[in-house]
C-alpha cells in the first residue's frame, strides 16, 4: 500500500536525483543504470527515466536499498569553492571536483545551486534534499563579487535598476545550453567598486539563481565576467573561510534556516522549475 508521502505528486522527485542525493552515483551514472534495468522500486524494475519516487519509496540500485537516514537531523556546510573546480559528483571530462577537496565524509551531501569551473566563493551543501530543493528555487539574496573586462555603462547600470528580457540571452552561456531566452529580475542592488576602461569591478545582489545569470546579464552589454565570487545566500556569509574549507552554520544561521522552512512547510507550493534554468553554474 502507498502512503501520503508516496501518493502526492508535489512530495516526489526524479529517480535520478533521488539516487544521486542519496547514494556516490552522479545524475547521469544514475540514468545509466535505470537504462541498464539495475533500478527497481518496491520490487519492480524501472526503466523509464522520467519515473518520480517519494522519499519514502523503497529504492534498489543493483539489489541495495538506496538508504535515507531520517534519524538524524538535517546538517549544512559552508564551502568556499576554489576555481578550478566543477560542482559534480562526477565530471565525464576528468576534471577536478568539489568532491575532491572536502573531506570524504561528505561525499552525500547535495551541492545547493552551482558556481562554474571559473567561478569561486560560498557554496552550501546539505544532507537534506528538502533543504537542497528550498534554497535553490528560492528568491534569498545572493551576492556576487565581479570583474568585468571594460567599463560599466549607463546601459548596464538601467538594467540593473529595471531589470531586461531577452529572446537570445546566450551570449556568456555554455554553448550547449538548453535555455536561450531568459528574464532578468531588478537586481536588489550593487555597488560599483572601480570603474575604468580596462576592467570594473562590482558587488552585486540578486534574488534568483539562473543558468550563468550573471555572465549572460554583463555578455548582453559586450563585456565578459573573468572573475566572480559568492560571498553571500540568504544571509549565509562567506565571511574569512579559507578557500577549499567548509565550517559548519553558526547558530544564529541554523534558527534563521529552521525559520525559513517552516515558512516554506506552511505555503506548501509546488516548485515546478526546469533544472538547466535555475541555480546552474553562474
């Protein structure tokens, strides 16, 4: 027989990301093995990679249950990414990964949102997908460090203030990307640093996590990002973390996450959003 958390659509995730939040098996290792007919639930091999499972779902991926421990409360780290790194469990190119800087105790725990091989700054991680899928699709404030190459201009400055929507927002993307389009929302605010003809610098805060949002904003106005760093989400601050180390949230930040998905529990909406949209490598 099912149960509440298994019946209700809005409670289910994609097996693949299922088995990937709880297990050493990346998204794509996790698509192969579905292919391969190695995953079943609740006794049935499954072979549809669109499948949806509750986290109560009983999971096998060659014959072993795929555990999630409800026992123990919900833990986040602060990771202070290095450049050079890609934010996967796996990289198909033999990169090198966050994996292999943080300690192999947290091999499980769920990268919230990307920051892209060139990028660097504050990452959290969770052993909670709920936590992992709250924070991501939220609007908290993220701020951002940024170089340009070339001036900041007036036109740059009005897109900020008013935000801008463009039917090819490609520039600054990966040419792979699935989302050509994209809307910028106001950004919460910025400050401008220095401002020369060679390279500017900025500080700025948004409150969404678009595929490379940033990179492709400043790419619109003919001006690449060569540096960008996280220093900031949702009042989580990066603060004097050596880069390649993690610390855990103060208790202040922990009272203000418990706050925060309280309220997410009480608006019990369905977070409906395409993955290659948002919170995806900046």
């Amino acid at each position: 027989m099912g149960n509440n958390d298994n019946n209700n659509d809005e409670n289910k995730t994609r097996l693949n990301k299922f088995i990937s939040h709880n297990s050493r098996f990346s998204r794509r290792e996790a698509d192969e093995l579905i292919k391969a007919g190695k995953v079943s639930i609740d006794g049935k091999v499954i072979g549809d990679l669109a499948t949806k499972v509750g986290y109560k779902t009983i999971v096998k991926v060659n014959g072993r249950t795929v555990k999630v421990d409800y026992s123990r409360p919900s833990t986040v780290i602060v990771y202070n990414k290095l450049k050079g790194e890609i934010v996967s469990k796996k990289d198909p190119q033999g990169r090198k990964i966050i994996y292999d800087t943080i300690s192999k105790k947290y091999d499980h725990f769920i990268p919230i949102g990307r920051l892209d091989y060139a990028s660097e700054g504050l990452l959290l991680l969770t052993d909670d997908p709920k936590i992992a899928t709250a924070l991501m699709t939220s609007n908290l404030e993220r701020v951002y460090k940024i170089k340009i190459e070339g001036e900041i201009t007036q036109a740059m400055i009005a897109g900020m203030d008013n935000g801008i929507t463009l039917d090819d927002a490609t520039a600054g993307a990966w040419d792979n990307t699935k989302t050509v389009s994209m809307e910028f929302a106001p950004f919460l605010g910025y400050q401008i640093q220095t401002n020369t003809p060679k390279y500017s610098k900025l500080k700025v805060a948004i409150s969404e996590g678009k595929n490379r949002e940033l990179r492709r904003f400043f790419a619109h106005y003919g001006a690449k990002v060569v540096d960008l760093k996280r220093v900031s989400f949702g009042g989580i601050n990066l603060n004097n973390l050596p880069s390649g180390k993690v610390r855990f949230l103060e208790r202040d930040e922990y009272e203000n996450l418990r706050s925060f998905m309280r309220d997410q529990a009480k608006q019990n909406k369905k977070v409906n959003r395409d993955e290659d949209y948002y919170e995806d490598e900046y």
